[in-house]
C-alpha cells in the first residue's frame, strides 16, 4: 500500500477493527466502570468522559506491569506515538506524537514544563520510569491550555505522593549487558502533613551506539553504556480541609556515551578516539497552592524553577545549560456540577547559556487563558482560549473547540478543532551563523473525529485526524536567502521554508477475559512535507501494538510484541521491525515478588536512526518490596 493510499483507507481499517473488537467484547455491555480522573485535558480534575480531546493514562499498575525499559519506550506502546532513539537505553530519544517533530511536545513534571530551550524538546533519557506514578498523555492540539509546542500533544508526568500509614517499597534488579537497577522509596501521612521520598539508580553497558561504516565516520567500537541517578522529595501541608501546601523536587543526573567526531586545531583531522560522555543535570523545584475557596470557587498556584545543565564532547566540552522560571495563577468556577470555567494566568522567564552564544540569552513568556467546560445532557461543549505575548517571537492567540456525545452506555463520539504553534529554540534563534532571531513561530491547524467505548472489562478508541502545519522551521542552504552580506551564513542558516500535513488513524482496545487481559494498538500515520512531496524523516507509515497478560494470583505471565514499519531517515529508508518482551512474577509473599523479564526476545537486529544500533536479546532478574503489599 503507498502513502497516496494509506491515509484514504485507514479511516475504514480502524472503523472495522473497532467494530470487530466492540463485537467480541460485547457481553460486557452491561457492566460499568468508573470514568478516570484527568487533569491534561482541561488543566482542572475532570472525569474522562467530560474531556472532548484524546487523552490517555497510563496508570502505576501498568508502569509496573510493563516490560519498557525506558519511559520513551513506555510511551511509544501507546496509539499515535512513535519514538526514535540513537541506540540503546540512555541516548538521545525523541517522541513523535500524531507525526509531529520531538520539539512538537510540551512536558510537564507536576505542571512544570521541562526540557531543553536550546534544543527545544525534551531529553526523555534523563527521566526515570522509578520516580512517576502515572503519566497522562493528550494527543493533539493544545496550545490553547499550554502554549508554544503543544502541537503533537502533551506528556504529563506525575511523581509519587504520599497517603495513609506510612509504606516503604524498594526493587532491585540485574540484566544482561551489565545492566543493574535498584531503587527505594517511601511515603505517608500524618497530622496534616504528606510526604514522599525516592532514590533510584540504573546503569548499563550498552552497546556501541554506532554500527560499524556509518555516514559520518563517527563509530567507536567502545560500548556506549550509561548511568542515571534520581531522586525525589515531595511534601505537603494541608491546614484545613480542601486546602494543601506543597513542595516538590526532582532531581536526575545522566552520564551516557556515545559516538562523534572532534576536529581540534591545528590540523582539524577527524578524531573518533575519544570517550564522548553527555553529562546532564536536570532539576525541578516547584512549590504549589490549592484549596477549595467556596464550593464553587477553587483557586491553584505554583511558583517553580527547571534547570536543565548539559555538558558535552570527548577532549572538547560543550555546554548547554537552560534555566526556565515559571509563576501560574489559576482559578475554577463550577456554579453547576455540570459547568466549569478556568482562567490562568503564566508567565515564564527562560534562560539559554551555551559556549556557542556570546552571553546568556533571555526571553519572556507572558499569558491568559480562558477555559469552558458544559454538559448538557448527553453532550459536553469545550472551548479554549490563549493569548501568548513573547518578548522575542510577538504574540499568538489560539484557541480550542471540541464536542462529544454519548450514543449509549460508554459509547461516546467526539470532535475536536484547534490551532497551534511551536516557538523557535534558542538554537535556531541565536547560534551564531545559523541562528535567526527574525524566525516565526511555526503554526498549524488541527482536526479530529473519535469515537470512544468503555464497559465493564471492555475499551475501545478510534480517531482520525489531521493537522496542516505552516511556516515550518527548517535548514535553509542558499546563503543568498539567509543574509545580503556575503560573508554571513556561509553555510545556510534556520529559517521558515516549509509546509506539513499530518494525517492518520489510531485505534486502541483492551479487553478482559477471567484470567487474561489482551490489549493493542493500531496506527496509521502520513505525515509529509508539502513543499517535497517527500515523507518526514523517522516516521513510520504504520506502528501496531499486541500485548496479552495471564494472571494467576501469585503468578502473572505476559507477552508484548511491537512492530514499527519502515521509516525515511538520512537519504535511506530503514527496514520495518518487530521485537517481543515477555515477562513473568511471582508474588512469593504479599510483600515480596519475583520478577523476570527477556526483552527482545528474538534477538533482532535494528536501526532505530539510520546507522545506529539499539540492544539484543537482553534478560532480567529482579526482586520488589512493598511494605504494603503487592
């Protein structure tokens, strides 16, 4: 099938998979299930049924029930999102939500936005699996809650916190490639007060990240392992009822190698020889406010600081350092249990320090935001409204509208329409002869059309969607279009030269039947580049998911099976791959278990980014505790 093809058709593949799934797990009908509780879709706690955007979470139990063994590889089983990475466990990985680029996706840490302002998108590799406990995942458009970025969607992640009698839980683990995890945490309440604390520490050999005969002639036959410590500290006074004082802090150091070249003077000769080590330091501080005003009125406020400090090279060391300060203010007014209306106010100040810049560089975010939420019988109206005012790029509006009505019991349709924009990086604004600080933001419009199900043991979701992005922001080669000086830009620079559209369909299900739980994942994505006719690079037309689980009490088995279809990348097309992760635990005490897992288990050989190379067939033995049971 050609992409001409594929985008026409998947519509009607995912309408009759869905119906084929809705068939089977009919029998379910008649059950109910409570609707979770999300915060993504609206920026206030709403049950899922009251959002009209596509949102997902992926709760504790299946963070810890999953084989990933990163969180971009626990993101990547998920319908819309596809994930590059240069190598193994701890390189550099980008998320591509619904086709849109790694810097096409706001992160939030506990409402904290994260990530680099140099590269403009997040490292995920710095971000430990141990210290989430759930993570909400929006696809689609949301820059009218978020702001720059949100084109693809957003990631949520939420840390642990601490509740009732005080609980302990710790997990070690070792695996092939001299890969070892241990962990400890523990949390509670008492007195008004909450608390939770964390320490996890994962390491592995790796591999080299580069094959051998790469394009640039980067390959070091050395293994490229890494090590990531995090910790996590979190507590909260609640003086009265329905209000809560919190502080929260994150912490991850990363030491990961990898492949590249230097050129050192006086002969500029490429040298491949030398340990390359990413060092990267993230942090974040936050301290939050939120209390029940009236019964109608809740107010919330958050006063946080992000600090993400890379240092990078072999003999030569780089430095890209970003400090993001951020003050939100935000209320909700709930006059009905069946209206809401949110107004915040955010204003962000960022900082970018590199060796390559000449002084720090700084810009200023300031924003208003209008929300609505109404049901009206069967039918939930949202609508969403931003004002950004950037003290660099200008100002951008943009806005939200979505609808969704049941059909029946746990069935629901739902249509979305949004526009967006991404802002340029601070690479892209201000290396010297690259950067461009008279760079647009790029803006895009967004569609889509889904239909959601949820019964008893049974879920279900298709979406079709589409996005046209504008004023793309991309590498310009002709120095004649970059500047009238001829001796600026000698080498291109970054500039507004291009147009996309993405389009595709997800589908998603999970059904329970007794003892096994069966889940998987279809998607069909064309994203292309209108100027080229030419597919972006590192997408892939087709990604599916099928995982099955076997509980027996004390005993669980389960199987994950992923396969990612050929992608462009680098002037090549990489071939299409499939790898199986299964695992087993046993739980020999209600606060002891037994884990094993062997990922990849067909041991296949792959290029995850054209000329690098990810693990093999790679086990695991590990052990968990729970004081609390497991």
């Amino acid at each position: 099938m050609t992409l001409r093809t594929l985008a026409p058709r998947a519509p009607l593949a995912v309408a009759g998979c869905f119906a084929v799934l809705a068939s089977i797990a009919a029998p379910s009908l008649a059950q109910t299930r409570l609707e979770p509780i999300v915060v993504t879709g609206s920026r206030e706690p709403q049950t899922l049924d009251r959002v009209t955007a596509d949102v997902v979470v992926i709760d504790a139990g299946r963070i810890r029930a999953s084989t990933a063994d990163s969180i971009e590889d626990l993101l990547r089983r998920e319908a819309g999102v596809q994930v590059s990475r240069n190598g193994g466990p701890g390189q550099n990985a980008s998320v591509f939500i619904r086709g849109g680029g790694a810097n096409a996706t706001v992160v939030l840490i506990d409402g904290v936005r994260v990530g680099s302002a140099t590269l403009g998108q997040v490292e995920f590799e710095s971000i430990s699996l141990g210290q989430i406990d759930h993570i909400e995942v929006l696809r689609g458009p949301a820059s009218s809650l978020y702001g720059a970025d949100a084109v693809g969607g957003v990631v949520q992640i939420f840390t642990k916190r601490g509740e009732g009698e005080p609980r302990f839980s710790a997990n070690g683990a070792i695996g092939g490639y001299g890969a070892r995890q241990a962990g400890a945490g523990i949390g509670g309440a008492s007195g008004g007060f909450d608390y939770a604390a964390s320490l996890a520490r994962e390491r592995n050999r790796g591999v080299s990240a580069l094959k051998p005969g790469d394009q640039l002639g980067n390959f070091n036959p050395d293994d490229d392992g890494f090590t990531r410590d995090t910790g996590q500290f979190k507590l909260g006074f609640t003086p009265a009822a329905g209000h809560r004082v919190g502080l929260n802090v994150v912490e991850s150091r990363l030491n990961a190698q990898y492949d590249a070249s230097e050129f050192a003077p006086p002969t500029f000769a490429q040298d491949a020889s030398p340990d390359f080590r990413n060092r990267l330091k993230s942090e974040v501080i936050a301290l939050d406010y939120r209390g029940a005003i009236t019964p109608a009125w809740t107010a919330s406020a958050q006063l946080s600081h992000n600090d993400d400090d890379l240092k990078s090279g072999g003999n030569i060391i780089d430095r890209f350092r970003t400090r993001r300060d951020q003050l939100i203010g935000q209320a909700a007014w709930k006059p009905s249990a069946d209206q809401q209306l949110v107004v915040a106010y955010e204003h962000l100040t960022e900082k970018a320090e590199s060796t390559a810049y000449l002084g720090d560089r700084k810009r200023t975010n300031n924003a208003f935001v209008v929300g609505y939420t109404g049901q009206f019988g069967p039918q939930v109206v949202q609508a969403d409204l931003r004002r950004d005012q950037n003290s660099v790029y200008g100002g951008d509006t943009t806005g939200r509208l979505g609808w969704s009505m049941a059909l029946a019991p746990g069935l629901r349709v739902r249509a979305l329409a949004g526009t967006t924009f991404r802002a340029p990086s601070f690479n892209e604004l201000f290396y010297p002869d690259f950067g461009k600080p008279d760079l647009t933001p790029e803006r895009g419009r967004s569609i889509e059309l889904g239909l959601n199900w949820r019964a008893g043991d049974s879920e279900a979701a298709a979406t079709v969607y589409r996005n046209r992005v504008n004023d793309l922001i991309g590498y310009q080669p002709l120095q004649s279009a970059c500047a009238t000086d001829p001796t600026q830009f000698q080498f291109g620079c970054a500039a507004n030269i291009g147009r996309a559209r993405l389009q595709g369909a997800t589908l998603s299900g999970a059904q329970r039947w007794g003892a096994w739980r069966i889940s998987g994942t279809l998607d069909f994505l064309d994203a292309k580049d209108l100027a080229t006719g030419d597919r972006l690079a590192r997408r892939a037309a087709h990604q599916e998911s099928l995982a099955a689980d076997y509980d027996l009490g004390a005993w669980r088995f389960g199987a994950a099976l992923l396969a990612v279809g050929a992608r462009p990348d680098g002037g090549v097309t990489l071939g299409r791959y499939a790898t199986l992760d299964l695992h087993a635990r046993w739980r020999v005490a209600k606060q002891w278990q037994l884990e094993a897992k062997l990922l990849n288990a067909t041991d296949r050989q792959y290029e995850p980014v054209r000329d690098y190379q990810s693990l093999g067939r790679q086990a695991w033995l590990g052990l968990r505790f729970d004081s609390q049971g497991l």
